[in-house]
C-alpha cells in the first residue's frame, strides 16, 4: 500500500459502509413500493371513474341517446307520435303499463317497429275522457318522452308497457286526427347557481327525499320492489330524477302529478315532491299503525279465547259450569212437562239444533238461549181450574167493596153466564169511571172469585208498540211484550189480565199502542195473538181481559167497540163512610201497628172528614186524611198518651183547614145552581148573571167557558130575550138596552157541554124578573133555540154532586126519566125530581108561578 493514498478514504471504515448501502437499498425500496400504492391507488381511481360513466352511459342509454365512451349525447329527433292517455302522467324514471283505445293500435306497431322506439305521452283530464272528441288545446303543458317496452293487442284496447325518459312540450302540431304528430322540445331543467344557498337547498331536500323513501320502504310491502328498483337505477345524488321517482311512488291524484311534472325548476320540484312523499308517509304510518292495533286486537282475541276454553275446561272439571249440552237437556226437560201446539214444538227443536251446532262464544249464542229460555217458561197448555160460584162471588165482592150495587149485579150476571157455559173465555170487561172508586180492586175480586192468577199492566203513557208486542229478537236487549210476560209470571194460559188505565195510551214515532190493542182485545183474533220476539202465534183467547179509564173520549171507537163497559159513578156520603170504618180506618190503624183502642173516631168526625176535608167521587182523599190523622196520633202515642180521641172541635189540629167548608152556597137574583159531569165526577155549578149597566145592548161570558158551552150561553140568551114577553110582559123590553154579564165561578177551572143551557136560561130570566129562584134546587139539561130540554148524560154522577151539597130537588130533562128510574135506591133516597120537556116547564118549578102575565 503507498503512502499516498489519502487519510480520509483509509479512515472509512468497511462495516460503516456497508450500513450505508443497506440503508440506501431500504430507502430504493420504499421508494419502489410507494410508486406501487400511487400505480393501485391511480387505477382504482380509473377503474372507479370507468365504472361511473358506464353507469352513467347505461342511465342516457335508457333515455334513449346514443353513447360512445363519454361523448354527449345526440339530439333526439324532433318530430314524433302523441299519444293521450286519461288519468296519472308517465313520469321520468317511471316504467308503468298502460292501456289505450284500439284506435291507437296501427300507432303503436309503427312506433314497437322504429329503431328508437321513443314517442310522446300526455296526460288529459279524466272528465274529458266522456266528451269523446279531444281538441289541441286539451293537452296540459306538459308530457313526457317514453321508450315502448312490451305491447300486446286485445279486444278493443292496446296494452303497453313504457318507460318514462324525459320532459317534451309540443313545438307544433304535425297532424291531429287519425295519426297525431308534433314537434316536440325538451325543456332544459332549471339548476341552481353553483356555490349558491339554492344549491345547498337542493342536496338537502335531496337528501331528505332518500330518508323519506327509506323509511316509507318498510312500511308498505307495495312499495317495496318499485322502490328498490328506483334506488338500485337512479343515483340519489341526480335530484331531478330523484325528485320525480318520488312523486310517481306516491298515490297522489293525477292534478298533483301533473304540477310536478310540468315544473322545470329544480328547487321548486324537490319542495313539490317532498310534500307528496311526507303524506304519503303519514298515510303509510297510520295504516301501519292501525293494522298494528286490529294484530294486537286479534291477538288479545286469540289470548282470551284460549284462556276460557281452559277455565271451562277448568270449571268443568269441578262441577261448577253447566257447557251448551247441559243448556239444552235443561231446555228439553222443560218442555217434555208442557203441552206446546205443533208448531211451537217444531220451533223448539229448530232453535235447539242450532243452539247445538253454535260456538257458545258466538255473538248470537246469548241471544237464541235467551229465545229458549223464554220460549219454554211459557205455560204452554197449562191453566188453571176456573170455579164459577156465584154465592161465593158476591160474598168476595160484598166483603171486599161496600155498595155499587148495580156494578156488582152486572159483574155477577157476567159470571153467571160464564157458569152456564162453562167458561168466561172470550169476554173483555171496561169499568169506567172516576179516580179511587174501586176499579182495580174489583178486577183483583173478580180474580179471586173464579180462582185465576191475576196480573195488572198500566197502560199510562205507553207510546211504543213493542210493549204490548214486543221487539224482534234480532235486535240486541230484545224482549217480548207484556202478554207474553203475563203467561209467565201466571204460570198458567188463562190468568185475569187487567189493562189499567186504557184511556192514557198515547201514539208516537214508535207505534199506536191502541191500534196493536185490537188484536189483542178481539176474541176472533186474539186466539193467533202474533208476538214479534216469539214470532210464533199465542193464544190469548183463555184470557179474561179487564179494563180500567176514567172516560171513553179518548179511547179509540174501534177499541171501545171491542169491550163491554161497566160505569162506577162513585160514592154518595153513606157509603163512604161505612168504607171508611169497615175498610180504611182498621187498615191503616192495621199498617200502623196500632190497637182500636189507642185512636177513636166516632162516626161524625168521620161524615166531618168525608164533607169537608174529602169532597169528590173516590176515597183516595179520605184514605190520606185518615192515614195522616193516624201519623199525628202516633206521635202523641209515643210522648205519653195512652189513647187519642178524635173530636169535631179537634179535627182543625189534626188536618188543618177544611177545603171545603169556605164553599159559599151562592143564592140570590140571577144565581142558579147547575148540575155538571166531570172526568173525576159528579160537581155542582153556579151561574149568576147581572145587569152592568142600561147604556147599550150587550152580552159577555167569563169563567174559562169552552166553545160548546159558550154556544149554550148565547142560546140561552136568544131564547130568554125572544121569549120574555111570554114570562113577563112588563119585562119584555129588559134586554134590548141592558149589557148582560154571565159568569160561571171558578174562573181558572175550565168547563165545557151543553148540560148547563137550562141553567144558564134560567139565571138570565131570574136576572130580567128581578126574581130570585127557589132555595134547595140544582138542575141540569141541554136547552134548544126553540125551548126543548134536551137529554143529558151522567145523571147519577150529578145526583151523587147534588147530594153532597144538600140539594134535594133536582130538575133534569124528561127524556132522561128511565135513567132515573134505574138508578140505585141509595142514590136516589131523598131526592125529588122535576123533568122538563120544554124551558116552560123549568120555569113553573124554579119560580114556583109558572107564567107571569
């Protein structure tokens, strides 16, 4: 080795070199694979880029255009067919079937033999589709380019399936009719400026558009596969074909399609789109959440079914539930102890079988078990032995009623002609007459006295058929009518029925209950009674009917016609007073736990009750006095007393002031008392008539006096004027100056009828004669313009009102002379009567001189 060899070189050392080169190589190396990852990175990227334009080609192939690699598009020829169609518009993106009329038929081969295969669509109003003929000016602004799929030819129509491409407007009309063509533009779509706040607009109504698919996605299976077409086809981030596959998605009408598609603007189109997607959206999730609820519904439904079943199982096992078997052998062991006609026996087992084959959780089940259970409870054949003995009859009706002789004769004739023929079938008893006489308590002893069930059914305020009739058992809570309900709670075919206050049926929306009562009430009919829920005839022919009213007036005469009535007038004072001790007084001393001893009342105080305090046909009065007479003593009872004696002097302090003792007896000039006939009653009426003044002719009439009545008032007075020269020459002159004035007192209580015509004549002639009538006389009768009394009705109710008041001198009409004569002795003992044929006849009585000269 020289020495000139430099010291540097000789410095460096092998093993550092070598760590040197091995460095660079690591650094060549890095290098090397760095240029590898930039090589993939770059052709992936290539490859990415080449995957989007031949996703992008494939989009614009779509639409018809023609693509080499990434060139643009070529323009689409401008002349082509148009088509309408009626209903939605085809929009862009959208692949849809439609089907046209066969006119279009040679179109559409030309347009499926084309190259392209492209034509245009536009929607028309629906409403035009019915004119027939469809004009230029028809076609909206708006239709769109599609590609011809599929078409098929069938009778009368074409079937084609399109796809929308683009947006066209017409330029201009080619040819209309038979082959219609046009010149077609494509309007550009309208962006926003790049960088612009629209722009971030856009993405975000694009964006929200894709969230709203997506969750519509899973909401509706319908939606499903077009959807996931839409979204495997269509870039989310091209927001004009996003925006209109989401209208076309939509079930929206075919007006709200068409403003989607006719809008060009971007923005405004995603708003538009937005809106209809966000509906169909709410739609969606409610119809989800209703099928969620009927699922749940359903579920619960399942869930309790399977737990009863086990209960039953359950309670069947321990003997505590009887299942529809069980049911029905109950069913049958009831009727196998009856004797049901045929046809209700056929129905039985009818119902039975399909009582047998139903699910007992059917909603029908309830009802048909219900059906059965009434149907067999119905004492079918079942009644009960019926002893007429007439002995024991009016030993029933004495005990238990005091006088009304003539009634209790007339229900003993009927009761021995039941006896004669074996039985009381087919009769139909109306007792009329006022409140608290006694008619529902009669009908309990004609019961009692031929050994019958007896059942009551008020008929006041009744206004719906289905009472006595019944519903049809398809509706639900349905029951049958009251006739049927009296069989069964009778237990027996034949019980006595009472229909109690007959005369207060009212008719409403619902039915005329009197109408229904005819059929009923008919002993030719009645034995085919037709109940709606039974639906199978009864016979109600063994039934013996009575009836109850206060008046006939407002009882139908088709209904009247069908009873015999039987009138209970009321009672004069003796009467009630022997009910009074025989039967009200031990009652309520009986009610009131108390001895006879501990409360006495003699027979005065109780005439004094029963003229003062209790003053009307009935005893309902009477019995309240007694009972609260006995309420007052039994407070005194338990302070100390040993015992309560009832005085005249002490009365005022047990019942207060008597209503009637402050009656004054009208008499006097031109005050005559009348005899009238009322719903509750005999009552009497005065009338006093007097002179106002002599300054003019005149008439007036006061005391809520009804239209008949005031008729007899202004006969009475044409008569009397007329005629008074006859009665009193010097006064023949009275009426022609003087102004009359007759009144009928208490005024607030109105009053109608003819009966008071001789009355009122009579008041008016004592007023002219300046005479004053005879003390102790009421009369009554219908006077005539020609001065005939005519006859009148209720004479025994107004003989009873005559009585009480102490009147015994009665003049009436002579033709009622036979009703006179058939009145009971207890009634007419005392009383004297003057019958009158003509007012003449009146006037010899009342003035006691016959005619004044």
């Amino acid at each position: 080795m020289s020495d000139n060899t430099p010291k540097d070189k000789d410095s460096l050392d092998p093993e550092k070199i070598k760590e040197l080169n091995d460095k660079v190589d690591s650094i060549k190396e890095n290098i090397r694979k760095g240029v590898e990852e930039l090589k993939k990175t770059e052709a992936l990227i290539n490859a990415q880029n080449a995957d989007s334009l031949k996703a992008l080609a494939a989009k614009l192939a779509s639409l018809g255009e023609n693509v080499d690699g990434i060139d643009l598009p070529k323009s689409e020829p401008e002349e082509m067919f148009v088509i309408p169609t009626f209903g939605r518009p085809v929009m862009p993106s959208q692949i849809t079937p439609m089907q046209i009329k066969s006119d279009y038929e040679e179109i559409i081969t030309q347009i499926a033999q084309s190259e392209k295969k492209t034509f245009a669509i536009f929607a028309i109003d629906e409403k035009l589709e019915k004119k027939g003929k469809i004009r230029p000016s028809d076609f909206p602004k708006m239709g769109t380019l599609v590609k011809l799929l599929h078409a098929k030819a069938v009778p009368g129509e074409v079937h084609f399936v399109c796809e929308g491409i683009e947006r066209v407007t017409i330029q201009e009309w080619k040819s209309f009719n038979g082959s219609p063509k046009a010149v077609l533009e494509y309007p550009e779509n309208e962006m926003p400026e790049p960088g612009s706040e629209d722009e971030v607009k856009v993405k975000a109504y694009a964006m929200n558009l894709v969230s709203l698919l997506q969750e519509l996605l899973p909401l509706n299976p319908m939606y499903s596969d077009e959807m996931r077409q839409y979204l495997l086809r269509f870039d989310q981030n091209d927001p004009s074909l996003l925006a209109d596959c989401a209208a076309s998605v939509t079930t929206t009408s075919a007006k709200s399609l068409q403003k989607v598609l006719d809008c060009t603007n971007i923005l405004k189109r995603l708003e538009l789109s937005q809106d209809l997607l966000q509906k169909e959206l709410k739609a969606a999730k409610l119809h989800d959440e209703i099928k969620t609820t009927v699922n749940e519904k359903l579920s619960r439904k399942q869930k309790e079914y399977v737990l009863r079943e086990q209960l039953k199982q359950i309670q069947k096992e321990l003997g505590t539930r009887a299942d529809s078997s069980s049911e029905a052998d109950e069913y049958v062991d009831r009727m196998k102890k009856l004797s049901p006609p045929d046809y209700i026996t056929k129905r039985f087992e009818k119902e039975l079988k399909k009582l047998n084959t139903l699910d007992p959780n059917s909603p029908e089940y309830a009802g048909l078990t219900n059906y059965l259970d009434i149907l067999t409870s119905i004492p079918w054949g079942e009644v009960a032995k019926e002893e007429i003995d007439i002995a024991k009859a009016r030993k029933i009706l004495d005990e238990d009623h005091e006088g009304l002789k003539d009634v209790k004769d007339r229900i003993l004739e009927f009761l021995a002609v039941g006896a004669l023929k074996g039985n009381t079938n087919g009769s139909i008893l109306l007792f009329v007459g006022p409140p608290g006489v006694g008619k529902t308590s009669i009908g309990k002893s004609i019961a009692k006295a031929l050994n019958r069930p007896f059942y009551r059914l008020s008929l006041g305020g009744v206004n719906d058929e289905s009472v006595i009739k019944g519903h049809r058992k398809t509706y639900v809570g349905a029951m049958p009518g009251k006739f049927v309900q009296a069989l069964r709670e009778a237990k027996v075919m034949n019980p006595v029925i009472m229909l109690d206050e007959i005369d207060k049926l009212t008719r409403s929306y619902h039915g005329d209950p009197a109408s229904t009562l005819l059929e009923a009430l008919d002993p030719e009919q009645n034995n085919g009674f037709m109940d709606h829920y039974l639906d199978e005839r009864l016979d109600l022919s063994k039934c013996l009917f009575i009836c109850t009213a206060n008046t006939t007036d407002t009882i139908p005469p088709a209904l009247l016609d069908r009873m015999d009535p039987i009138r209970l007038s009321g009672y004069i004072s003796q009467e009630k007073l022997a009910i009074a001790k025989k039967h009200l007084l031990p009652k309520g001393l009986e009610k009131a736990n108390m001895k006879k001893s501990q409360l006495k009342i003699s027979d005065s105080v109780l005439k004094k009750i029963i003229e003062e305090y209790a003053r009307e046909s009935g005893m309902r009065s009477t019995q309240r006095a007694i009972d609260k007479i006995i309420r007052k003593a039994a407070v005194k009872l338990l302070e100390g007393e040993k015992s309560v004696t009832i005085t005249a002097s002490s009365l005022f302090d047990y019942l207060g002031t008597a209503p009637f003792k402050r009656e004054k007896k009208l008499e006097g000039v031109g005050v005559i008392t009348g005899l009238a006939w009322t719903s509750v009653g005999g009552a009497t009426l005065p009338i006093e008539s007097s002179r106002v003044n002599n300054d003019a002719k005149g008439f007036e009439l006061t005391g809520s006096l009804g239209d008949v009545m005031k008729e007899s008032a202004h006969i009475a007075y044409s008569y009397v004027q007329s005629h008074m020269g006859t009665f009193c020459k010097e006064k023949k002159d009275f009426f022609k100056k003087a102004f009359i004035h007759l009144h009928v007192p208490e005024g607030a209580t109105p009053k109608d009828g003819p009966s008071a015509g001789v009355t009122m004549a009579t008041s008016l002639l004592s007023l002219a004669m300046n005479k004053a009538p005879r003390k102790g006389f009421a009369m009554t009768g219908e006077l005539s313009l020609t001065g005939q009394v005519l006859a009148i009705g209720g004479i025994k109710e107004k003989t009873i009102a005559a009585r009480r008041m102490g009147i015994t001198n009665i003049i009436c009409p002579k033709a009622n002379e036979s009703d006179v004569k058939e009145l009971p002795a207890e009634v007419t003992e005392g009383v004297t009567y003057y019958y009158a044929d003509t007012f003449n006849d009146v006037a010899k009585v009342i003035f006691a001189t016959g005619k004044t000269k």
